[in-house]
C-alpha cells in the first residue's frame, strides 16, 4: 500500500510543480514559490519511495511481485541492493530516482542568477509526472496475489525469492546500470534548458549555464558505456567489448549527439553562430534516450538482441509511446512558435579554415555516426529481418578516421580568421611523427589501408593534443580539460585499433594434464575445482585451472563453468591475464566427457544393411517407434524412447535384438540387449539419424561391446574446450577511457569556474 | 564560410554518406525467412524455430562446432551446425534464432540467440514452488 500511495503522491505533486512553474513562466511570479515548494515535495516523496523498495528488498518481503521474481535471501549485500533495477519495474524506478536527484541540483541551480528556472523546471517535472505515470502502470510494489492473481490466493508470503539472474550475479551490476542512468537522467537537462530557452526566446546566454551540464552528462554516459563494455570483455564473455548490440547502441546513440553538441556550443559562445544547431542537438539527444528506452523495454526488438527483453504489457508500451511523442511534439511546436525568430538569428564566420566551421563539420561527422547507428538500431522495426553486426564497423571506420583528423586540425585553428601559413607550419611536428609511428606501424603488420589511415588519424590527433596539453600545462591554461579529453579518444581509438583488428584467436582442446602450445604459452589443464560463490548456493560452480607458463613464468587461469539451475543451462565465465602490452584471455566453450563407446566399437547401420562385425553378422531392419509418431511432439519434447531392431547372426544361432534408448528431456539413456546365454557380446543402439534418401537414408548407430576387450580400451581423459585469445594493447583503450572521463572532468571544473566570474 | 557554402558543404557530406550508407546497408541486411526460402539465398540470413530436442545434439571439438536440428515455424526440419559451442540458455530456450547460410544440405550458422521469456515472466504456480 505504502508504495503505491507515494507514487501516486509523487506523481500529483509532480504535476502540480509542473503547472505552478508554468504559470510562474506566464508571468504569475507568486507561482515560483509554490513551484519550487511542490518540487521539493516531489523529489522527498520519489527518495521515500526508493528507500522503502530498498527496505523491502532488504528485509525480503517476497509478497511483493517484483522482489520475489528478482531477489532472493542468499544473496550477499552488494547484489542484494542491485535486485532493486535488475528488473524492468525498479530500472524504472531507478530512471526516477535519479532523476529526481539531479532535479534537486537542477533547481537550485537555476534558481541562482538569471538561469530559465521558470521555463527549465516546467519542462523538467513534466519528465518527472511522465516517469511517475510509467510506475503506476507498471509499480515494483504489486503484490504476488495480484500480479498472479487466480494462481496465488490473497496474504500468500513465499518463503524464498525466484533469485538475480546469474549473468548479473557480479561486481558490475552493483556500478553500471546507476551510472548509466545518471547519465540518462542527467541529459534531461540539456533538453530541458533548449525548451526553456525557446519558451524564453532568448538564444545567447543559455550555452553558458548549461555546458557544465553537457560535459557533465557526456562524462557519466561514457564512462557508464565502457563499463558495460567492461561488463561484456570480462565478465560475460562475449570475448569483446563491444558487440554493436542494440541496447548498447541506444545508449550510445545520444552520447554522439551530446558530444557534438558540445562542440558546436563552444562554438556558438565564440562567434555567436550555430544557435538552432545548439537547440536541435540538445533536444534531440534527450528524444533520443527517451527512443532508445522504448526500444530495448518495449519488447519490439525482442528477436535482435543479446539482452532479454520483455514484454511490458500494453499500457507500458502506449505510455511510452506517448511519452515519446508528446516531448517531440513539444519540441516541434516549440521550433514552429519560434521559427520567425530563430529564422533572424544571425549565422556564424565565412572562412573555412577556421576552428568554428571545423567544429561544426565535426560535430556533423558525429551525427552521421549517431544516425548511422539508429538507422541499423532501428531497423528490425520496420522490416522482417536485422543488420550484421559489420555494418557499423564498417560504416564507422571512415566516420572515425574524419572525426580523429578534423579534431587534431580543429585545434590547430584559430577562432573567427587563421592565416594559412602559419596553420600549415604547425602541421608539420604532429603529422611527421605521427607519419614516423605509422610507418613503423605499417611494418610490423599493420597492412590494411583503412586501419594504416584510422592509425595516423588518432596518432595526429594524440600528437597535436600532447603539444597543447603540455603547453597548457605549463601555463596553468584552464583549457587543459579538452586536451586531455582529446588525447584519451585518441588513445581509445588506437586501443580499439589494436585490440580488435590484430587481436589473434585459436580454438583449444585440451586433454588433462597434456600440454598444448598457443600464442607461445604453454597451456595445461589441470583439472576442475568446485568453489563456493557466497551470493550462489544453489548452483555448485568450478574453476578449470589452466596453467600458462612461458620463459620459467608460471601463473593458473580459472576460467569459471558451471551448470545454472534458474538458467537450465551452461554458464560459463572467462578468465584474463593482464600484461602491459596485451591481455591473454582464456573463455570456455565447454568440457568434453569421455566417449562411453570406443570409435571401433560404434557401427552406422542403413536401414536393411547387413554386415559382417566381427564373428557376427548384424542386421539393421527397422526402427521400433512403439506408439509414437515420427517428428511427433514426444520427439520434441525430448522424453521418449525408441529401438532398433536387430537380427544377429552367428554360424550357431540367429537371433532377433531390440535395444534402445531412452531420453529424458533430451538426455540419452542406453538399453542393453544380449544375445540369450551369451554374456560375451552387449548391445547398445547409440543414436539415429532419419536424414533423407538424398542424403544416404535413415542410419541407425549401433555399439557393440565385446567384454574380452573392455581392460585393453585406450581411455581418452576429459577435455576442455576453449577459446584462447591474445588482446593486444587493450589496457591502451581502458586508460584511454579513463583519461577521457578526467577530461570531460576538469572541463566541467573550467566551466564552472568562467561561470562564476 | 559563407552560408551558401556551408550549406553546400553540409548536404555534399550527407549525400556521401547517404549513398555509402545505404549500400552498406542493402549488404548487411539479415532477412527473417524459412528453411524453404534459405536455399534459394546466397547471402546471410535469419530462420527463426525451434531445437528438436528428442534428436542428437552435440559438440565437435575438433572442428568447434556445435550442431543440432531445428524445425522452422513451418515445420521443415533441418540440421543446424554452429561455429561455436552450445549457446547459453540453449537447453530451456523456447525458440532459437540461427543467423547464417545454407550450405551442403545443412544450414551453416555463424550465431544462434536463443529466447527464454519464460524465465523472466515467472508464473504464478512457481511462486507457491518457491522456498518449499
């Protein structure tokens, strides 16, 4: 109940702040108060609500829906408190919760100074009520009695939770997905800021206070982005970090835009031009995020993707859809009431070689990036079918090459008028050494001409923004935050350049105790270990150790395996040694029990063959079906059994066998048959194969075991199968990303700091 | 630069990219279709079915590949061979999406995802199984 009634509190009150600061904006000043009176109400009544799903998570209350279906009391306290977004109804809530955090900071930023709080916070507890509406439809605090209603009678309290997906069960839940929707929630701001300017039509000011929000929304998105990347490299095994999978995309997607607009505003507070740029950017990228959440939680891409999505059920689907195109429709009637005026602004600098216009062309090269990216994204909604995963890259190359290059020339422009002289002559130190590198490059094997191309581009780029760092550096320049940014992209894109192009794979199998040569490591498997997972105690998981020695150097990898019960399936974890220059990786395909029949000991049979094993004479005539039809639903359903029917001849007897097999949910059990006082010979109907006439007939796989020869068997050993892997320079693009992060980071500190004078 | 030439500039950039777009797009395009229809297309494509438990099902280490049989939403059965292992969820997977070509009489896949709702829309009857 308690629930519930906050939200539906929360949601008025939204509301009520939302039409007071709207009055406010018409002129009613005695408004503000109440407007900011109600927000405050608002955000206590959001933070109460998270704090009490949290209580209720902590204390196990699986009467509730949603804390039964993601919870359970075995889980360790990190993972505990990360059940709280694991599912769709507390990302909600999380999505919310957030953005009610940086609503607090939102208003009592604008209301210092001249700063749209009218018009900025109309806009913004619109978004809130909007979030507050989803989670009435679709509330984390629906009790099991009425979210199953019909199978659970009323008051039922279940003593244990269904438990967190084991693909999450590790450290990057508990940090990713918060700060990823920090940086969601905190885009709202841009958005918010661009219609307010429009409803204030006052086109100048508004790039200066809302920039450290744009920096600051570009930092937390990107970093929350590599995490998840992180997430995938380390974790889950995708053996990369990226996989252009559309719920990583559509968080990137509205990353490009905000960096973009970045540019084009820095641009804007020099020379005055590229004011509707600035206000398109800005509210694009919220539209964006507000796109790509209905595309991973509507459901609609639902055979696309990697990540499991559900179907939210029909009201969640039409409220964001509503929710979508009532802030596009907003936004374009915001555009058309103010077209005239927009229509008068006045437009940038005429020359080309200056540092505005390459901004902009930059900013458009990011664009194209973003669309490029939405338009596969997108895709699977309008037509019957997807996009290989190689479209992006290849599409994204040539996008990335020109943005590294207009970055390093952008730099070395001046604003408004440059003389052309001296821009060529600071070509020359950071093109010849980045030409150097690449030579050198090209040599040690860097042969395709696009990656030579990408390669010099972010070499270019790294060596223009090293001189200026440096120089800023010494200076004491405040601008040193955009050098730094510059200078760990470059190192992100030579890091991807490095890790994925030249990155060497090899399939493994590996015998016990043998040993096998690979990327010049000795590799041994030693075994598997059971061990305990503190957060897991249904599932028993092992570690298969696998020595790696090179030069007298010894370590063990434990790459992890192990059978999930609330999966039914294999899980498994790959496993990394970290060198400087390159990270080995080690991911598990599976293990190879040995074979129960030896090769010579299985015989494929065509339906009628007869022939001649041995002193014995053996003849396949028919399946025995019993009762079942062929390709019928036991088949499927994988629990039937089935015999061959054999006529065994010997020079003293004849006689007819039936062995069978027996499957349990798909899992073989084999029948023996012996010939009548006669212990020598088993026989065992191993497998059938009901492949057409074209392709040879129906065959049946009989195993005959002859006892005299069981002790001389040569026994294979059990064999992990796994994939090796050499990451060269990875660790180059996780400091790249790192360094970009503290860039964006003493950005917003400049930034900040211009504002205060 | 003048408007006219940074508007010139700006649509000369989008036409190029456009162009280089949509061809690359024609060539990435993953098609849903049926057994049927697979044989009739070279390039890569999608078949959407479901794993025929009841058939053999294993994997091969020496080549790394995983296969098994598949009926399509047609019914048409075919033998799957995956570069790869067995994917995750394989074994409660209520349809299975294999992304690939035909290819001698098999169907040749580079990826399969496999689908499970079912294990994140829990029903009502495995709340009351729950902790018992």
């Amino acid at each position: 109940m308690i629930g519930k009634v906050l939200i539906h509190i929360f949601f008025i009150t939204a509301v009520l702040s939302c039409v007071s600061f709207f009055l406010t904006h018409l002129g009613k000043e005695k408004f503000l108060k109440f407007g900011r009176l109600f927000y405050h109400i608002t955000a206590v009544g959001i933070l109460s609500t998270a704090a009490y799903l949290m209580y209720l998570i902590l204390t196990h209350q699986f009467q509730f829906a949603y804390i039964w279906e993601q919870s359970s009391t075995d889980l360790q306290l990190p993972l505990l408190m990360s059940t709280f977004y694991s599912g769709q109804e507390g990302s909600f809530m999380l999505w919310t919760t957030m953005t009610a955090i940086i609503g607090i900071f939102l208003l009592n930023y604008v209301s210092k100074g001249d700063r749209l709080e009218p018009q900025v916070m109309s806009v913004f507890t619109l978004i809130i009520a909007f979030l507050g509406f989803i989670l009435i439809l679709k509330s984390p605090f629906l009790y099991v009695w009425e979210k199953f209603a019909g199978d659970v009678e009323y008051g039922y309290i279940p003593a244990e939770g269904r438990g967190l997906n084991p693909l999450l069960q590790n450290f990057w839940i508990v940090i990713h997905p918060p700060t990823l929707f920090v940086g969601f929630s905190s885009l709202a701001a841009p958005f918010c800021f661009a219609i307010g300017t429009l409803m204030k039509n006052r086109y100048d000011d508004w790039i200066k206070f809302s920039m450290p929000w744009l920096l600051f929304s570009g930092m937390i998105l990107g970093l929350g982005i590599m995490m998840g990347g992180y997430w995938a490299y380390g974790v889950l095994g995708w053996g990369g970090y990226w996989a252009w999978d559309p719920v990583e995309n559509s968080s990137f997607i509205p990353w490009l835009i905000i960096v973009a607009a970045i540019h084009t505003m820095i641009a804007q507070k020099r020379t005055g031009g590229y004011k509707k740029t600035n206000l398109m950017l800005c509210i694009t990228s919220y539209l964006l995020v507000l796109y790509s959440t209905f595309l991973t939680r509507s459901g609609i891409l639902g055979d696309s993707s990697v990540h499991s999505f559900v179907d939210p059920g029909y009201e969640v689907y039409l409220s964001l859809i509503v929710f979508i195109s009532l802030f596009t429709l907003i936004s374009i009637f915001a555009i058309v009431y103010r077209y005239r005026n927009l229509k008068a602004l006045t437009a940038g600098t005429n020359k080309m070689l200056t540092r505005e216009s390459t901004l902009f062309i930059g900013s458009i090269t990011l664009c194209a990036a973003a669309l490029v990216i939405l338009a596969g994204t997108s895709w699977p909604i309008f037509s019957k079918g997807s996009i290989d995963a190689d479209f992006y890259n290849k599409m994204n190359l040539p996008i990335a090459i020109l943005i590294a290059l207009i970055n390093g020339i952008s730099l070395l422009l001046k604003w408004k008028q440059d003389d052309e002289k001296r821009f060529f002559k600071s070509l020359i130190f950071p093109l010849t050494l980045a030409f150097i590198v690449t030579i050198g490059l090209v040599i040690i094997g860097v042969q395709d001409f696009l990656i030579a191309l990408f390669a010099l581009a972010s070499l270019f780029t790294f060596f223009v923004n090293a001189e200026l760092a440096v120089n800023a550096f010494r200076k004491k320049n405040s601008s040193i935050g955009a050098y730094i940014a510059h200078l760990g992209l470059a190192l992100v894109f030579l890091g991807i350049i490095a890790s994925s192009k030249y990155s060497k794979e090899e399939n493994l199998s590996l015998e016990l105790n043998k040993p096998v040569d690979a990327f010049g490591y000795r590799l041994t498997y030693m075994g598997a270990t059971p061990f305990e997972d503190p957060n897991n105690k249904t599932d028993i998981k092992y570690h298969f150790n696998v020595r790696v020695e090179k030069d007298n150097k010894e370590l063990v990898l434990q790459p992890v395996m192990y059978y999930s019960e609330y999966s039914k399936g294999l899980m498994k974890n790959p496993d990394i040694a970290n060198f400087a220059t390159k990270d080995f990786y080690l991911a598990p395909m599976g293990l190879v029990e040995p074979e129960i029949f030896s090769e010579d000991e299985m015989h494929e049979l065509k339906k009628g063959e007869e022939r001649k094993i041995g002193e014995l004479t053996v003849q396949f005539s028919d399946f025995d079906f019993g009762n079942i039809q062929q390709g019928g639903k036991e088949i499927q359903s994988g629990n039937y059994s089935i015999g061959a029917l054999l006529k065994v001849k010997d020079s003293k007897f004849i006689e007819n066998l039936e062995p069978k097999i027996k499957y349990t949910d798909g899992t073989a059990e084999y029948m023996v048959a012996k010939i009548s006082g006669n212990d020598q010979y088993s026989f065992y109907f191993v497998k059938m194969s009901v492949q057409g006439e074209d392709l040879g007939g129906p065959t049946a796989t009989i195993a005959i075991v002859n006892k005299k020869n069981i002790s001389q068997k040569p026994r294979t050993d059990e064999t992990l199968v796994l994939t090796a892997s050499i990451k060269p320079f990875i660790n180059v693009l996780w400091t790249g990303t790192g360094i970009l992060v503290l860039g964006f980071f003493l950005s917003i500190l400049k930034r900040r700091k211009e504002l205060k004078k | 630069m003048s408007k006219k030439s940074k508007t010139i500039t700006g649509i000369l950039i989008i036409l190029v990219f456009l162009t280089i777009g949509f061809m690359s797009f024609m060539d990435s395009k993953i098609e849903y279709v049926n057994f049927d229809e697979a044989k009739n297309r070279m390039r890569t494509v999608e078949v959407k079915g479901q794993w025929v438990k009841g058939k053999e099902s294993k994997f091969d280490a020496v080549t790394n590949t995983f296969s098994f049989y598949m009926v399509d939403d047609f019914n048409r059965e075919m033998k799957v061979v995956l570069d790869g292992a067995k994917p995750n969820n394989f074994d409660v997977a209520e349809a299975v999406v294999a992304k690939g070509k035909m290819k001698d009489g098999y169907f040749h896949a580079k990826d399969v995802l496999t689908k499970c709702p079912s294990k994140y829309e829990a029903d009502g009857k495995e709340v009351k199984m729950s902790g018992s």
